[in-house]
C-alpha cells in the first residue's frame, strides 16, 4: 500500500510527510537546510567568485555552443563530442551557482524536499554525463591518431552521436535509480545538509532508518562513473603514446600529441582535484568539514568555466571561426550604424 499524508506534529508548525509504503511508516520532512558555507570565513568574497564563475560559464559555453551550430565546417564527429561537452558544463554549473548565489542574497538556505531531490537528480546527471563526455573526447582522439586511415569509416557523425545518445540513456537510468532510492529514507531527526547543495551522501546520512542500500549504490555508482572513464581514458593514452613512438619523424610525433592537448587538460582539471580530495580523506581521516565543502565546490564549479575557454584557446578551427564570426558581427554593426 502506498499513501501520502501530511501530518502537523504537536506544536510544531512543520508538517511531515508520512508515506506508507508496504505497511512501514517513511517519514518525509518538508525540506532540508544547507549549511556548508555558515561557518566559512570570507564567504562573501566567494560567492561574488562564484557568481563570476556562473557569468564566464554561460558566456563561454554559449558562445562555444553557438560557434559549433551555425558552422557547418564543425559538424565533425569532434566537435559534436565538444559540443556535447558545453551542453553538459552549462547545466551542472546552473545546477548549483544559482542556488548558492540565492542563499548569499536572499539569505534563506531552505530547500523544499521534492525540490532537493530535482537538484540532486539533475546535478548528477550532469555530473556523471561530464565524465563520460571527456570519454567520449578520449575515444575521438584515439581513433585519429591510432587509426588514422580508417577514420572517417569508424568515427562517422552518425557513430558519434550513438555513442553520445548512448551515454545520455546510461547516465539516466543510473541517475534516476539512485535518487529513487532517497524516497525509501526517512528523516526523523536533523535536517541541515552540511554541502553546497542537496548532496546524495549528507541527504542518506541523516535517515534515521537504515541506508545501507543508499550507501551502496553512491560507492559503486561513483566508482563506475569515475574509476570507469578515467580507466579508459588513462589506457587510451597509453595506446595514443605507443602508437606516436612508432612514428619516424619527431615532427608527426609533435603533431599528433598537439591535437591531444586541450584534452588533457581539461581531464587534468576535472579528475584530479577529485582524486586529490578523496584521496586525502580516505588516507589522512577526515578533512576540515569547512576544507572539504570548499574544495568540492570549487572541484564542481570550475571545470565547466575553464572547459570552454581551452578549448577556443587551444583548437584551430574553433579559434578561427569564432574570430570570424565576431568580424561578421562588427561588418555588420558598422553597417546598420
């Protein structure tokens, strides 16, 4: 049997969510507190950081966006894989900026718990979707420079985009099965979340039932979202490496690793500063909880606003038809004025 009833306990003027599900009691409260920056010195300075972060994001990503769609010499299996990579970066930073930046401006850290469950939904969507997405890039890179005669036979537009609707359906299916998991928890005792948003791990440890299953799934589905890519990621580099030493000339050698290096990059500022943290804190105990929800955010945050910016930095085609573009809107600007 399955019901929902809100119920007012005693004095208080919170109402509960009482849901009974196969004749046990589960207990929803109406929402949780985030409390990860109240104790953070300087928090205002990092939340005007943050909104300049969001501001650079959007503008980046968008023009990155815009840049690929109205050039039809970047409809390449590539740039597809980039554009998916900006699709991704826009919504996981608009996933949680705005929501921080409201708690800073309008000062109430009160977050609905359907609503909680929608952002920590849609956070790890896009969270996971990145890791697969720098995959996705890895594969690009290794069919080019290890395969270059086959090509265009392998890594076909259409491939890609199976691969990339491929990865979306994974990341869904993943997605939604863990946060269903967080309606099976009942909360009957503190609800002040200590992270930058509705985290799936601070949400489970304040059920007051059991949420073995809870903690099972993050374990094994973040392994498998992280160990995952990075192991074929890391393996694809070492195919790329063997098959550029096999070169004769150093000057296809140099060449052929150029076209790796905004890649690299990015996988760098994604995967490390998450291996580093976790790292520590599984070697050293625990963190500073203040160190800790600063350097996850930061971790979070940062990768999709300096994404775009490499790779319009670092790639030729991209550089070259976004200074095209900008000319055509001067052309055009003069013109009408």
């Amino acid at each position: 049997m399955l019901c929902s009833l809100p119920i007012q306990l005693g004095n208080l003027n919170t109402y509960f969510t009482f849901v009974l599900l196969m004749n046990s009691v589960i207990i929803h409260p109406p929402g949780f507190y985030i409390i990860g920056f109240e104790s953070l010195p300087s928090v205002n300075i990092y939340f005007i950081f943050l909104a300049f972060v969001y501001v650079v994001t959007v503008l980046c990503n968008g023009f990155l966006i815009i840049v690929v769609v109205i050039n039809p010499s970047l409809h390449t299996p590539k740039f597809l894989a980039v554009f998916n990579l900006a699709v991704i970066d826009l919504c996981l930073n608009t996933c949680t900026i705005p929501g921080m930046i409201k708690i800073f401006l309008v000062k109430d850290n009160f977050i609905p718990f359907n609503l909680c469950l929608a952002q920590m939904y849609f956070y790890y969507l896009f969270a996971n979707s990145e890791s697969y997405a720098l995959t996705i890039l890895a594969y690009d890179r290794l069919v080019a420079i290890c395969f270059p005669l086959r090509q265009n036979s392998i890594n076909t537009v259409r491939s890609m985009c199976c691969i990339i609707t491929f990865t979306w359906c994974l990341v869904l299916g993943i997605t939604t099965f863990s946060t269903s998991l967080m309606t099976k928890l009942s909360f009957c005792n503190s609800v002040r979340v200590f992270s930058y948003f509705c985290d799936y791990a601070p949400v489970f440890r304040l059920a007051c039932n059991d949420y073995s299953m809870q903690w099972f799934a993050a374990s094994f589905l973040s392994m498998m979202n992280l160990a995952g890519p990075f192991a074929f990621i890391v393996l694809s580099y070492v195919s790329i490496l063997v098959t550029v030493f096999r070169m004769k000339t150093l000057d296809r050698r140099l060449k052929a690793l150029a076209t790796c290096v905004e890649h690299i990059i990015i996988v760098a500022i994604f995967f490390i500063p998450i291996l580093v943290i976790f790292t520590i804190g599984f070697h050293l105990g625990a963190i500073n909880p203040d160190h800790r929800v600063l350097s996850l955010s930061m971790a979070s945050c940062l990768p999709p606003c300096i994404n775009p910016i490499v790779y319009s930095l670092k790639t030729k085609e991209i550089k070259t038809r976004a200074l095209v573009l900008i000319r055509q809107n001067k052309i055009i600007q003069t013109k009408s004025t």
